[in-house]
C-alpha cells in the first residue's frame, strides 16, 4: 500500500499535466463570464465529499482525497465556452479523443439527464487500465462529457475500485446542476435526478 502511495502523487501529477496541456491545446476558450465560478461544481459539494481544492485554473478545478479510505480520490472539472450551442456542439463532436482520454464509452450504463444537448460517459481505457494494474493502482476512472447551451463540460473522476458508475453520478450531477443554473436554466437544472 505504501508503493501506491508512492506512485499516487506522481500519477495524479501526470494526469493534472495532461488535463492542463488539453486545455491549454483548446480551440474554445475558458468560461468569460464574471460569474465563472459558478459553472463548476460547488466547492462546498466537494468538501461535503472530502475534497480539498489542488492547483487548477480558469479551465479547470482539481480536487483531491488521498485518504485511504476516499470512495473519491480526484476530480477534474473542465470547462469550455463557445460562442454558441452550434459551435460547442461542432468542437464536442470534433474533439471527441481529448474529451473521452481514449476511454471506453459506457454512455448506455447511465441515463442522459434533463438539460444536455449532447452526452458521454467513458471508463477508463484499456491502456490505462493495464497501466494501472502494472502499478497496483486499484482503481476505477470515469469520465462524464457534455454540451449546456454553449458551454462543453469535462468532468474527470477516479475513485476507489468499489464506487459504482452510479455512485459517482450522484456528485458528478452536481456539476451538471451547477452549469445550467450558471447558464440561466434553472428550472431545466431542478428537473436534474
């Protein structure tokens, strides 16, 4: 277990570079508004979850849990913004590699909320699961992708090797609910289950 944690920060490490390269690779810039906080999931959510804030930007928020017993060990909360619903739905389908990180796509496990105009659900792929065995990292890694109006959403997650799908939808819908209230869909983000 020790080796694990070893290696842990090192991994987490690597994935932060590789959410920040992506990001910084975008067509579509960061949110503009001056409410951009907003978009993102709360950060009281995530220190209801045990979460605390790591290094991010005005793409993304990082949060980590690096206790032994954490069900949610990180999360990525990426977002884009478009100049319309149009042109996020074009750059969605177009970059669907940086969004899905190779991963397997899994979007018929979980029900497509109220409120999206486009939706998937990836697991970890293969090659990162061999990666992560080799290291003797037990753990599982989803990542949920959507278009709200014009506004893409990445939200990366790995949790503990017993978290279900379902269990991380039940923090990762908060970051759905956040977007459309930030977005003005408030009535569209109480319909969110």
């Amino acid at each position: 277990m020790k080796n694990l944690f070893g290696l842990l920060p090192v991994l987490l490490l690597l994935q932060t570079v590789s959410f920040a390269q992506q990001a910084n690779n975008a067509e579509l810039p960061a949110i503009t508004s001056t409410n951009a906080g907003a978009f993102f999931i709360p950060v009281a959510v995530c220190s209801k979850f045990k979460l605390t804030a790591a290094k991010g930007d005005d793409w993304m928020k990082v949060y980590n849990n690096l206790a032994d017993s954490a069900k949610l060990q990180r999360v990525v909360d990426i977002r884009w913004q478009a100049a319309s619903e149009a042109e996020a739905l074009k750059w969605y389908q177009n970059n669907a590699t940086l969004l899905s990180e190779n991963g397997n796509d899994i979007t018929a496990q979980i029900t497509k909320p109220t409120g999206v105009a486009a939706w998937n659900v990836y697991e970890a792929g293969d090659v990162m699961k061999k990666m992560m065995a080799g290291m003797g990292v037990k753990q599982n890694q989803f990542i949920y992708t959507f278009v709200v109006d014009k506004y893409v959403a990445k939200i990366f997650v790995a949790v503990a090797e017993a978290t279900s799908l379902n269990d991380t939808w039940r923090f990762v819908k908060e970051g759905l609910i956040s977007l459309l209230k930030a977005s003005g869909n408030p009535k569209l983000a109480a319909l969110v289950l």
